[in-house]
C-alpha cells in the first residue's frame, strides 16, 4: 500500500508563529503525498470525551469534514484540498494594530 500523510492538529496561527512545522515544512521533511489536513480543534477533544469519533459526534466541524475528505480521497475520489489559514475576524483586523 502507498503510503500517504494526515496531517492532524494543524494550526496554521502557530506554525506562522514558528511554533510548529508549516505544511510545506513537513512535506519537504517526509515527501510523501498529502492525503488531508486536520485543523486543531476542541470538537475533536469533546468528541473524545464522550467517546464518539469526531465525524459522527459532529459531522459539520472542519475536523470531521477533513477525516470525510481524507477518505474519499484514499478511495480514489477527487477531491479538492482545504489548507486551513489563520484567518483574522473582523475585528481582529479592527483591533490588530499594536502599539510601537
């Protein structure tokens, strides 16, 4: 079997603080292809808690449509890649100048 990364608990806010491996870093490091990307999330822990798995506990999430994706995509089925972004709100963009 070919194997393939899922790459899990990714947070685009740290690995742009340095703080954790980007994900052109990591397929540079292993250069294998990317089946997936998992965002960081705490649906993925409350899911853990209760015992179900995230697609199931809540199939909307980003974590749970990731895993979805990622099978399809192991199955052969085409389907298109989401990098998730550290996105700013509004008012993060509003709010986000600091002072010198």
């Amino acid at each position: 079997m070919e194997k393939h990364l899922l790459l899990t608990r990714y947070d685009p806010a740290r690995a742009t603080r340095g703080e954790m491996l980007t994900v052109d870093d990591v397929l540079e490091i292993l250069s294998i292809p990317l089946l997936g990307i998992v965002p960081e999330s705490e649906e993925v822990l409350r899911a853990s808690n209760v015992g179900s798995p995230i697609i199931l506990h809540n199939a909307e999430s980003a974590p749970a449509r990731a895993y979805a994706d990622a099978a399809k995509r192991l199955c052969g089925i085409n389907v298109p890649m989401s990098i998730p972004s550290a996105r700013k709100g509004f008012f993060d963009k509003l709010l986000g100048r600091r002072a010198a």
